[in-house]
C-alpha cells in the first residue's frame, strides 16, 4: 500500500527581513518612519492601514521583520 499523505492544509506563511542597517548609519534612513509609511500603505483585502490579524511586524533596532499569515497581501 502507498503512504497516505495528511489532507491538512498548508498554512502559507511569509517572512520578510528588512536590514537597513547601513542607510540608517549613514543618516539618510529613518526605520521608524518607514516601518509607519508600510503599515499605511500596505493593503490587505483592498483596505489600506488595516493590517489585521494577516500581517505581524517586529522592528529591532535597523531591523525590521513582516510576518505575513496568508497571501491576501497587495501591493503597496
């Protein structure tokens, strides 16, 4: 007998990192700005400035990380 596969489904996950680490040493790069700009101007199910429970974000120091739980992301 073949193997059965699990018939659960996937759960899609995305991760983007964002290092800005050299553009803000070198002073003409704010990541707080640009992580305010992104979560305005991103949009999930044709709604700009609602992220929802779709989009998680972490910002350390230079750093900043987009958990995307499903693809109903748009474009910016």
């Amino acid at each position: 007998m073949a193997p059965q596969k699990d018939k659960k489904p996937k759960k899609s996950t995305w991760k983007f990192n964002l290092d800005l680490t050299h553009p803000v040493e070198d002073g003409i790069f704010d990541s707080g700005n640009f992580e305010q700009f992104l979560w305005e101007k991103v949009k999930v199910n044709d709604k700009t400035g609602y992220l929802g429970n779709v989009v998680h974000t972490e910002c350390f120091k230079n750093k900043i990380t987009f958990f995307l739980r499903n693809s109903s992301l748009k474009g910016i």
